[in-house]
C-alpha cells in the first residue's frame, strides 16, 4: 500500500486553517461576553453613583455655585428713593453701608439723591454682598469712586471730574416693524427709547395702537465728554407719537414736585394705573367668559391675559405698596399691589419675582416688579393682570383711567413758556440753524 503523502499533506493543511479559523471565532465570541459583561459592569457602577443621594447633592451643591461670584449692577435713581432703600434692595448688609457712608462728609448728599443719575456698583455674592467697587454721583460731572482693600476691608476713595458738554438731538422717523427697531437703525440710544415708551405706556399700547408707517419725533438731551463720546443722556424733553394722522405730544416740565411730561393742555402723561404693565406683549385672551384651557369648562375670566416670551420685564401699574408675593394656587407666582383705597392690581404665573419684591415693600409706577413665567395653572408663558375697583375685579383695558396731575395758574403760565422754548429749539434743530 502506497501512502500518497501530498494528498495527506494538503487535507492536514486545509484541516489547520479551519481549526485556527474555529479557534479565532471562539476567542471573538468569548472576548465579546467578556467585554459586554464588563461594560454592563461599568454601566451599572456609573448608574449606582448617580443614583446615589450624596452624588446628586454634590452635584447639585456644584452646579449652584457656578453663578458668578461677582456682578455689576446699574441703577438708575428714580424720584423719591432713598440711598439707604436702594442699597436694601440688592440685599448690601447694613454694616457695608455704614463703611460707605463714611467715605462722605456731606451727608445731605445722601437725603437729596438727584434723579436720573446712575448709581454702580459691583458685590461679591461669595460674600454676604459685600461691595467691591462704588461709584456715587455726585453730579453729572462729578462722582466718588470708593474701591474695598482686601487687607484692610475698607474703602480707598478716589474724586472722578469729567468734562461734558451738554447736546440736543432730534431724531423722527416713520415706524416700519418696530419703534424700537426704527429708533435704533436712527441712532437713539436704547435707554432713551425704553424711557420713550414708558412715558407712553399709560396711554399707548405699543402691541395694538402702533401701526406700520406712524411717525415718531423724540427731543433729548446728551452729554459728551471731551473726544465726543456720549457719556449720558438726559431729560426727553420733547416726544410725539403721530398715531394714523393723529398728534400724541408731550413736554418735559421740569419744576419740582411738578417734574414730568405734559400734553399740551397741561395734562400729565401719567396716569393712576398704567394700560399695559409690559411691554412687546401680545393681548392673549380677554376679559370675560370663556372655555378654560386647563379646566376644560367655560367659566368669567376676570383678567387680561398678555402672552410674551419668559422672563419679560413685568412692571408695577401704579405707585403703591406690595401686599402679596408669594406662590397663589392655580396663579404659580403672583404679586398684589394696593395703590390706594380704590384700586389693587395683580400679577399672575410669574416665573420669578424681581430682586427686593416682597409683602410691605413700596413700588414705584413702571418699576420692575418681576418676570413673566408659566407657573401655576398655565398652558404657555404670558402675565395674567387684573385690576381690582373697590374690591370687584374690572376690564383693564376699558377702564378710563384717573388722569394724573393737571398744572393750573402760576405752574400752567411757566409751562406756557417752556413749552414755546421746547419748540423754538426742536424748529432751529431740524432746519440746522442750531
């Protein structure tokens, strides 16, 4: 019998390739269970830590400690504030403001705040709130800046004088998709708009009333500095809102306790309550019966509901006193303000309230009170407002509102001037005489 070698040869070698390829796959089969065992081993180590109550805590305890340790505020001195009432309102300990005012050897500066001018100053939240940097004007030339020494915990002062020259500008336009909008692409600065709407903003509603190609003409004043820089603007002094062919105008008096926009009668621009406590907000739902969106069923809407966007400044419709904020029920967040004997007004689904908003606090009318939200018995985020008239709930918006001060005799004559020197200027302004 002959053994026929190659044949036996080449079967051992097909026999070893198939028995590595049999040995390779079970390698890769085990490897796999290996591996995707200890992969559902990492994963479930990786679900037990956040699971674990300490993790989430610390994790939580991370997270609220990324705001910033340090922030700058700006406020703007309204009429009637007080130094000490508005350091209270950003929470600065008491004895922060007792090493302020020491900084200062007229301390009637601090009874007698002029309005308008800017206050700033920036805290650590690390620590209690305390100041860091302090910059009080004195004037509009003038300020005091006061800079805490980390050594010895106290402020070093510095005097600040600057040269300004005081300017007038006039800008008119006509209204394409905003007046804001407008009103930038004519240079007008963003303060001064917002402060445009606002002495609007008891008779116009910017939502509804403004209509493509309305015209617009604003007088202000400006201050700049030596290179031309504006440094700060001032009064309105002028302001006209041309609604469908029809003049709103208004003049800056400035006479004190009389201080404020008047039409040309006399009338004061600002009324007992405000017509719409927001702005850019669109009207969402009126007063009166409808189908509950939550509920299901119809029932008196007794509000006015304004749809905007979340975290929309929300103001204060009136001077008067907060009597309520705090969480209501099916309302989430909301604020109630007593104005006077007649009137309280209430705001509904706030998602937060504005800083040194509480019960007992003393509002100013177009101060911001809080921040639109969806909290409570909401399908979306908007403000639900109501105006309260001898305790039963009325339409805001057919309400005809108190009208403000009316000035008579001596006041009424001195306007009469300032009024024609208002229009003398704004006429050598536009024809470039000025």
């Amino acid at each position: 019998m002959k053994f026929n070698f190659n044949k036996i040869n080449l079967k051992f070698k097909k026999n070893i390739e198939i028995t590595f390829l049999f040995f390779l796959i079970l390698i890769s089969i085990i490897s796999t269970q290996i591996y995707n065992k200890n992969k559902e081993k990492v994963n479930n180590n990786y679900i037990s830590l956040f699971n674990n109550t300490y993790f989430q805590k610390s994790l939580e305890h991370v997270f609220q400690n990324l705001e910033p340790k340090y922030i700058n505020i700006e406020h703007k001195i309204s009429r009637g504030e007080s130094f000490d009432g508005i350091l209270k309102k950003y929470e600065i300990p008491e004895y922060e403001v007792k090493k302020i005012k020491k900084n200062f050897k007229n301390k009637n500066i601090f009874t007698k705040l002029k309005t308008n001018l800017i206050i700033k100053l920036s805290i650590d939240q690390s620590k209690n709130n305390e100041i860091t940097e302090f910059l009080f004007p004195i004037s509009r030339t003038k300020k005091i800046l006061l800079t805490k020494n980390l050594e010895t915990e106290l402020f070093d002062r510095k005097e600040i004088t600057t040269n300004l020259i005081k300017k007038i500008i006039v800008r008119e336009g006509a209204i394409s998709n905003s007046l804001y909008k407008t009103a930038i692409d004519l240079d007008v600065q963003p303060n001064v708009i917002i402060e445009f709407a606002r002495i609007y903003g008891f008779q116009i509603d910017f939502q509804r009333d403004i209509h493509k190609n309305d015209i617009f003409q604003i007088m202000y004043e400006t201050f700049e500095d030596e290179n031309g820089q504006i440094f700060e603007t001032g009064n309105i002094l002028f302001a006209n809102l041309k609604l469908r062919n029809k003049d709103h105008q208004l003049y800056f008096f400035d006479k004190k306790d009389k201080e404020g926009h008047y039409d040309e009668s006399g009338k004061s621009s600002k009324k007992a309550l405000m017509k719409t406590p927001i702005n850019g907000a669109r009207l969402s739902s009126s007063f009166g019966m409808r189908k509950h969106p939550i509920d299901g069923f119809n029932k008196m809407h007794r509000g006015t509901d304004f749809a905007a966007p979340k975290g929309t400044p929300i103001m204060a419709s009136g001077d008067g006193v907060v009597v309520r904020a705090k969480w209501c029920g099916g309302g989430g967040n909301c604020i109630k303000i007593k104005h006077n004997t007649t009137y309280q007004t209430v705001y509904a689904h706030l998602s937060k309230f504005a800083k040194g908003i509480r019960s007992g606090v003393r509002v100013k009318q177009g101060q911001i009170i809080g921040y639109v939200g969806s909290t409570g018995k909401s399908t979306g985020p908007h403000l639900h407002y109501e105006v309260i008239e001898n305790g039963r709930r009325i339409n805001s918006q057919t309400l005809k509102l108190p009208s403000g001060k009316i000035l008579i005799g001596k006041d009424r004559k001195l306007f009469e001037v300032e009024k024609i020197k208002i229009n003398v200027v704004k006429s050598e302004l536009i024809l470039g005489l000025n």
